[in-house]
C-alpha cells in the first residue's frame, strides 16, 4: 500500500516536472517476472525513479552498497527490495570484495516471480554515451536460472534513457523498451562454458541498448549534437513529418549516428562543418533572438505593440504566480545544488524536495487568506488549487518576456540588425552544408544495404 501510494505521488511529481514522458514499448508483452530490467544510467535518481512509475509491477534494484550508511536507511532501502552490491572503491583497502550474499538475495527476489532494475554502466554521469557494459546483470540472470536448472524462466528487458535536458525544469524524456531476452534460449550454450556466454549476451545486451539511446563517442561529438539538433532539428522533423515522439527520437538517433559517421569517415568535411556551426552558434547566442524580421514594417511593428500590451494587460497574473511560486521552485533548486556538487543529482533531489516545499507553501499561502480574508473553506481550496495554474502561466509569462527583451534589443539596436543579417546568411550557408552532408550519409546508407 505505502510503495502504490508512494509510486502514485511519484508519478504526478514526474510529469510536473518533465513536460512529457515519452514512452516507446516493445511489439511483444512484458510479463511480471522474474524480469531483469537492464538500462543506461544518464541521471542518478531519477532513473530508477521514472522505471518504478511506468512498470505496473513493483521493482525492486541493484544498487551500491554506499548509499547504506544507516540502519533505518537501511531497513527503508529493505522495504523496497533495494539490494546492495559492492565495489572496490566501497571496501577498506586490501579487503576482497564479497557480492555473494547480494547475488543471492538476487535470486531469491526474482524466484518470487519479482522484476529487478539494474544499472550496468555502474556509474551514473550526464553524458550521450553508453559506457562498458558490466557482467554482473547477466551473471544474476543465468545464476538464478542455474539454480532452478533453466525452469525459472528470467528474461532481461533492454531499456533506453535519454533526456533532452537532463537538469531542466519541464523539459522532455524519452523511454526507450526493447525486446525482452529469454535466458533459456543460452542454456546449451552456458551449460558447456559459462563465461563465454556471459560475455556474448553482454555484449548482445550494450548492442541492443546503444540502438534505444543516443550515443556520441564523446564530449566534442556531444556538444555538437546539441548544436546541429537545436539548428537543424526543425527542418528534419518537417521534411520527415515527424509529429510523433518515436519519430522525434529516430531524428535525434540519426544526427548522433551522423557525427560519428562523417567524424570516422570523412574527417575534413567533419571538422569543416563543425567549425560553421560553432561560429552560428556563438552569433545565434550573441543575438540572442529567434524572431523573423523579415516581415513588413507595418507588421513588425503592429506585432510589437501587441506583443508589448499583451506583457502590460497580463502583468497582474504573472506578478500573482510569482507570489506563489517563486519561493517554493527557486529553493529546491538551491538547495540541490548545496546537497550535492553533482550535476547528476540536482534533477532527483529538486524534484523530490519540490514535493515538499510546494504543498508546504500553497498551504502557508492558502490559510493566510483564509484567516486574514475570511474566505470559506470552499475559496480557500480554490485558491490552493489556483497557485499551481498561476504557477505555470508565470512560467510561460516569463519565457515570452525573455524572447521579447532579447526582440526589442535587436529591433532598436543597428548593430545587432547587422548581427541578425549575418546569422541568416551563415545560417543558409551552414543548413546548405548540412543538406549535402545528410544525402552523403543516407547515400552510404544505402549503399551498405
């Protein structure tokens, strides 16, 4: 009862803070167990957060062992089935490292029909590259068919997670689920020589797994990738008429696959268009403004006068959103980065210390007016349930506030006029480029099948 009720106020925790969860499941059902969930591990706590809410069944998961530092830490990670395993930097130096008592209690969970998470990588870090793949997954697996002579039945589940930004307040995740694996259908194979078997289905595992992610070689490719999806992504989704969310991940998918295309296979040309989109980034940043002054006089400044007495008339609402929302988001905020340095952690710990301060504050806020206003408790409970939706509308005051000062600085500003005729010039230079560059890549893609 407690982990439903838990995973329920999860749920609705997550989609506040993310914009959307997008979830892309196999062709095939998943059963209930035993099942070993095996995916990347981009974002800390919010990982296995977002796998507890989107399978029905209750999960249970691996995780190291020095994160149990308390006893009644300890007897909560116990109840939810949160199994230590150990590694050396977990250990006193000279100490052997002892997983046996972990892989047993692996065995048991998952006899019980259960569905436990893990984490291969075994690290956790804010990057688009699946890292080495450990054995230790797999090994669980095939131990806890070995222990029932192959008639448990354990299939592992490959799953992909990518945020599009992983730190961001109402940005976009999507949830990638691949097709499960039988481990029955190694049991010839394990039987005449385990570690061969193991080693082959990890690695089967990091293939299938690198096809539900996106995956750069590293830091240099990755930055890149978010400057070509942030240039080029609109003009893909709209040749490709990609208006679904599994289409919007292909996208992403294939830019990534790009990159490490041209950077193996034509390095010049890489190195090229990596220099061009660097400068239009660094102008794009530098004008700072999406707007299109390519219109008429008379519209461009009709819309800046409606634009601007649209920012006078919906002050009032903005500046009561902020009231009631200001404290409550910048603090979990705040405090996050002062609990840990670790940008990997600032997502879980904000979101899960803004469950607390939000209805904490819309609760201060909301007897405030009751007693000072008299209101029933009819208005209060419509106040309180107002905050959250004036919330909200503050947010999106803001952005469009930011976009205006950032349109007016251009629009009064001769030398940032000059700047914008310079970013379109670049920019049909560089899309041109990307143009020729996306038909050498699907040639050779064809080419190969």
């Amino acid at each position: 009862m407690i982990y439903r009720i838990l995973r329920f106020i999860l749920r609705i925790a997550i989609h506040i803070f993310y914009k959307k969860v997008a979830i892309s499941r196999p062709s095939v059902s998943i059963s209930d167990g035993p099942l070993i969930i095996m995916s990347n591990h981009p974002n800390t706590l919010m990982d296995p957060l977002l796998l507890a809410i989107i399978f029905k069944q209750k999960v249970g998961f691996l995780a190291n062992a020095s994160i149990f530092v308390h006893a009644v830490v300890n007897r909560v990670f116990d109840y939810f089935h949160v199994i230590p395993v150990y590694r050396q930097q977990d250990v006193k130096a000279g100490q052997e490292i002892d997983n046996q008592d972990s892989f047993r209690a692996c065995y048991d969970y998952l006899e019980q029909n259960n569905t436990l998470v893990i984490f291969p990588e075994g690290t956790s870090i804010h990057e688009l590259k699946l890292r080495k793949i450990k054995t230790g997954g797999v090994r669980i697996g095939f131990g806890a068919e070995a222990r029932r002579a192959f008639g448990l039945g354990v299939k592992i589940l490959p799953v992909g997670i990518y945020y599009n930004h992983p730190t961001q307040f109402r940005s976009k995740v999507h949830i990638n689920i691949g097709e499960p694996i039988s481990l029955q259908n190694y049991r010839s194979e394990y039987q005449q020589n385990e570690i061969a078997t193991v080693q082959q289905l990890t690695n089967e595992l990091r293939i299938k797994m690198e096809t539900l992610t996106i995956h750069t070689e590293n830091a240099e490719q990755e930055a890149l990738f978010y400057k070509i999806k942030k240039l080029y992504k609109p003009q893909l989704k709209e040749e490709l008429d990609a208006k679904n969310d599994h289409k919007d991940f292909v996208i992403n998918q294939e830019i990534a696959h790009a990159i490490r295309f041209f950077h193996l296979h034509v390095p010049t040309q890489y190195q090229e268009l990596k220099q061009k989109v660097e400068a239009l980034d660094e102008l794009s940043t530098q004008v700072k403004s999406k707007s299109n002054f390519d219109k008429s006089y008379v519209r461009l400044w009709s819309m800046t006068v409606l634009k601007s007495l649209y920012l006078i008339l919906a002050s009032p609402l903005f500046v009561m959103g902020l009231a009631g929302n200001y404290l409550p988001f910048q603090l979990p905020s705040w405090l996050a980065r002062k609990i840990s340095q670790e940008r990997e952690y600032h997502a879980s710990i904000t979101m899960i210390l803004g469950m607390i301060t939000f209805p904490l504050y819309y609760t201060l806020l909301t007897w405030i007016l009751r007693h000072y206003l008299t209101l029933h408790w009819e208005q209060a409970t419509l106040c309180f349930i107002a905050f959250p939706l004036f919330g909200i509308y503050a947010l999106h005051y803001y952005k469009f506030a930011k976009r205006m000062r950032h349109y007016m600085s251009v629009l009064f500003s001769s030398s940032k006029k000059e700047q914008l005729r310079n970013l379109k010039l670049l920019k049909t230079s560089v899309t041109h480029q990307l143009d020729n560059a996306k038909q050498m890549y699907l040639d050779r893609l064809n080419h190969h099948d």
